[in-house]
C-alpha cells in the first residue's frame, strides 16, 4: 500500500488491515485507518465489509460508553480508598442531624 497508495490493489490492502485492526481489538488503530480509507477513497462506496466493520468499531464504542456509565453515576465518585461515596443531593445538608 506505501508503495501504490492509489494503485489497483490499494483499497483491498487497506481493508485487510483494517480487518486485522478490528479483529485484533487494535481500536484506535481501526479508526485511523476507517479515516484514511473514508479519505483516500471518498469518491467510491465503502464495501459492505467495510461498512460491517464500521458498524463493528460502534458497537464497540458504544460498549464502552455503556460499561463507563454502569460503573457509577454523577451522584457517586470513588475515593482515594476505592470505596463508593455519595454526593449529597442538590439543596440537601451534608451535616450530620
């Protein structure tokens, strides 16, 4: 692909990397190479491999989102112990009655 970025072979070259990139769980380098390919061959429509690997690369994302927003809310914060503590609520006291 260095050698021929826009030769006959070139795109099929770069969605075998992209492949082994997702497949590999290589995440930030499936989206480098997902932005060089939407560059390189903007003009043509993605192949349904790429957009399945695409489609792969969101879930994953979105996956992560997900399992960030299960470990806790914006009420709770982990403290320097490891141990879960409890912003008090909007208005409320904090003092002890």
């Amino acid at each position: 692909r260095a050698l021929s970025p826009r030769g006959d072979f070139a795109e099929d070259a770069l969605v075998r990397e992209l492949r082994s990139a997702v497949v590999r769980g290589q995440r930030e380098r499936a989206l480098q190479l997902l932005a060089q390919y939407d560059s390189a061959f903007s003009e043509v429509r993605p192949s349904d491999e790429v957009e399945r690997l695409r489609a792969r690369l969101q879930v994953t994302v979105a996956s992560e989102a997900d399992a960030g927003a299960s470990r806790g809310t914006a009420t709770e914060r982990e403290t320097e112990d490891g141990k879960s503590s409890a912003d008090p609520a909007p208005g409320g006291s904090d003092r002890a009655e």
